[in-house]
C-alpha cells in the first residue's frame, strides 16, 4: 500500500488487522465487508477528509465481495495477493462510486 499510494490519501479495506494501517503509513478504513458496504458509506468517507484520495485495497480472495466496484474503479496495482484500485467520486453528488 504504501509503495502504490500517495501520502496523505486514505485507504479503504476490507481487512480488520492493524498490521496494514502501521506498515503503510496512509490513513486506513478497515473492516468495509464488501462493495455494497462501502458505497453506502462513501458520504461519510469523505466527509472524514474532504479532499483526499481514496483507494480501494482488498486481498485477491475477498475480490468477488467488492467486484461490482471494483470493475468501475481506476486500477493502481495488482498481483497475486493483492487488488488496489483509485475510487472516483462522480455523478451531481459526488458519491456516486464511477
């Protein structure tokens, strides 16, 4: 995360360890369950840091939980553990995942 990720963005995981937040140093949202999840709390999300990038971090194996976002999102990185994506407000709201 910290190598694909500017400083100052905040990520969003699905992950619960704290492991993650330490070690990449950026401003991290754990625990979001899957894709619906975060689109109904994406308001909040940037309400909490107007402003900042969001990212969308998740393990290759919870991918399916997050696919529907996941294929409208911006790819940053990806191997065979890891899908990191850049998440794009768009729509009159600007809450609109795109």
């Amino acid at each position: 995360i910290k190598a694909e990720v500017p400083a100052g963005a905040v990520v969003v995981t699905s992950e619960m360890s704290m492991v993650q937040t330490y070690y990449s140093k950026r401003h991290v949202i754990r625990g979001v369950p899957d894709g619906a999840h975060l689109e109904s709390k994406l308001g909040t999300m940037q309400d909490m840091c107007p402003g900042c990038a969001l990212y969308l971090a998740v393990r290759r194996q919870n991918a399916e939980k997050f696919r529907g976002v996941l294929d409208r999102l911006q790819p940053v990185f990806e191997d065979d553990n890891f899908i990191i994506r850049k998440i794009s407000m768009v729509g009159h709201d600007r809450k609109t995942i795109g």
